[in-house]
C-alpha cells in the first residue's frame, strides 16, 4: 500500500513539474531601439532618461537591450549594451552600472545615422528577445518612426511579431507633418497595422512623464 502511495506521488510530482516547465516566466525582456538620424541626435538626453527608469525598474532574471538604428539595423553590431540581469541584487546592481556607463560612453561618441532601417531593428529585437524567454516582451522605438533606407533595401515583408509590444516613443513630428498633420497619423497607422498584421501590439508614448504605462498589463 505504501509503495501504491509512493508511485502515485511521484507521479503527481513529474506533472507538476512538467506543468511548471511549460509556464510562462515571469520575467520582462526589453529592447529599445533608438534613431540617430539627423535631429534625433539631439534627442539623446530623453533616451538616457528613458534608460535610467527602464534599469530601475527591471530586476533580476529581466533582460534588456539598447541598439541603434542604423542604415542597417539588421546586425548585432548596432547594439550597444544588452545583459540578463542576475538573480543576486548585488550583482544585479553592479550589470545596471555597467549597462549606464556604456549608454554614456555611446552618447558622447554618438555620431549620427544617414538612414533609419526601423524594420532591421525590429527584426534584431525579436531575436533577442526570444533568445531571452522573457514572459513579457517589449520593444520599444525612440524615433519620429519615418523610415528611410538605402536604394536596393527591402523591408516590405511580413514581421513576426506575436507576444510582443511595440511601443514608439517620444515621436516627434516632421516637418512635413507641420504642413499637413495627418502624414503623421497616417505614418503611426501604418506602423500600428504592420506590427498588428504580425501578431503584436502598438502604441504611442509621447509623454515621458508617463513611462509607467510601459508595465501596464
């Protein structure tokens, strides 16, 4: 009888633990991905605002990554810092400085992009965020969200976005936009569908006050 009770324990135990295997972490992976094309440049210190509340906020077993946009965003060599934070707070605090100090060495080096492959970007931080296993998953975009390739580049294709949210911030408009507002509807329009049509979500932030809204369910 004992033996019975033992079986059937331990068989209770493997699907436990094959249930909690296949459960979602609870973790949040992000990826910010920002313009350094022509005015963007002077947009810099908001980024580094936006980075400082994002390394306060994430904790340990979250992930987080900042890359450029470049002309082609498409490489990991447009990515200037990315860590997994540790379990133990004192090592997590120590990776959080070093992610600081390389974003401030980038910024006073920056030198500025001639195009913006935002797709490529998008592309890049799926990957890495798959590769992370985060539970949530959040990709988020500093720019006017206008993009512009090099002659010859296709980025008119399908993204695979499901799981993920894409969020643009701090989307200044251009100067085209000054002389008929809805260029800049439609541009967020066209991005908002294209990200949906690939299984993910959109939205704006232009507030930056309002960076909480980034953790909202």
């Amino acid at each position: 009888m004992i033996r019975k009770i033992n079986v059937i324990a331990a068989i209770l135990l493997t699907l436990f633990l094959a249930g909690c295997s296949k459960s979602t972490p609870n973790t949040h992976g992000v990826y910010m991905l920002l313009d350094t094309s022509g005015t963007y440049t002077e947009e810099m210190n908001k980024a580094s605002n936006i980075l400082s509340f994002m390394l306060v906020k994430l904790g340990p077993g979250d992930s987080l990554a900042v890359a450029r946009i470049d002309s082609g965003s498409f490489s990991e060599k447009d990515i200037i810092a990315k860590v997994t934070f540790d379990e133990r707070p004192s090592v997590t605090n120590q990776q959080k400085r070093g992610f600081r100090e390389k974003m401030d060495n980038f910024i006073k080096t920056l030198k500025g992009s001639s195009y913006t492959d935002i797709t490529g970007g998008i592309i890049q931080a799926v990957q890495f965020l798959e590769e992370t296993k985060s539970g949530k998953k959040t990709i988020l975009i500093f720019s006017d969200m206008e993009e512009d390739l090099i002659k010859g580049q296709v980025r008119d294709f399908a993204l695979e976005l499901k799981g993920s949210e894409v969020i643009a911030l701090n989307v200044t408009k251009l100067r085209s936009d000054q002389v008929d507002p809805r260029d800049y509807m439609k541009r967020l329009d066209a991005w908002r569908s294209r990200v949906e049509e690939g299984g993910g979500t959109f939205r704006v932030i232009n507030d930056l006050e309002r960076l909480e809204r980034i953790f909202e369910d």
